[in-house]
C-alpha cells in the first residue's frame, strides 16, 4: 500500500492497495476522468485479482481485489464505458 496523490484524486483517503495503484496511475492520466475518491481498504485473504464496476451518478464505482485485500474506487468521468475497458486491460 502507498500514498496517492495526483491533483484528480480527493483528499479523505489517499492509501491505494496495489492493484488499484495500477488502475489509478493509468486513469488519472486520462482526460474524461475528472476526480477519483479512493475507498476504505478491506483485508480478506488470499486470491486472484479482480475488477467489478458499478455505475453511480457521474462515472462508476470500482472494485478491485489485489492479492489479500479488496478497495473501492469512486471514478468521476464524462465517458464510463470507455474508462471501464481501459481498468478491464488491466486484469
């Protein structure tokens, strides 16, 4: 887990498991996301890593397992579909 910071991801809670780390560094450089609120992080044992989306007002939400952990991910952005497959590349 480490710090993020990037001038699109929201002050409350910068902590980033690893995997999210990845999807983080790749969408807050794309243009159409216009804010990023990183989750709570959950620790939940051993498995494979993952992505779930859910969509919200303005963007989607995403779930991400890593290796032992499990964070939400709040994506603002003007084009969610196409974000979404962009995170997908990542798994």
């Amino acid at each position: 887990m480490s710090k993020a910071t990037h001038k699109k991801i929201t002050r409350s809670h910068t902590s980033a498991i690893e995997k999210a780390e990845e999807v983080v560094a790749m969408i807050q450089k794309l243009p159409e996301v216009t804010k990023i609120s990183l989750g709570i992080i959950k620790h939940i044992g051993v498995g494979k890593p993952t992505v779930k989306f859910h969509e919200i007002t303005g963007g989607f939400k995403a779930v991400i397992r890593g290796n032992i952990s499990i964070q939400e991910i709040f994506v603002y952005t003007k084009d969610s579909s196409g974000v979404q497959r962009r995170v997908k590349g990542l798994f």
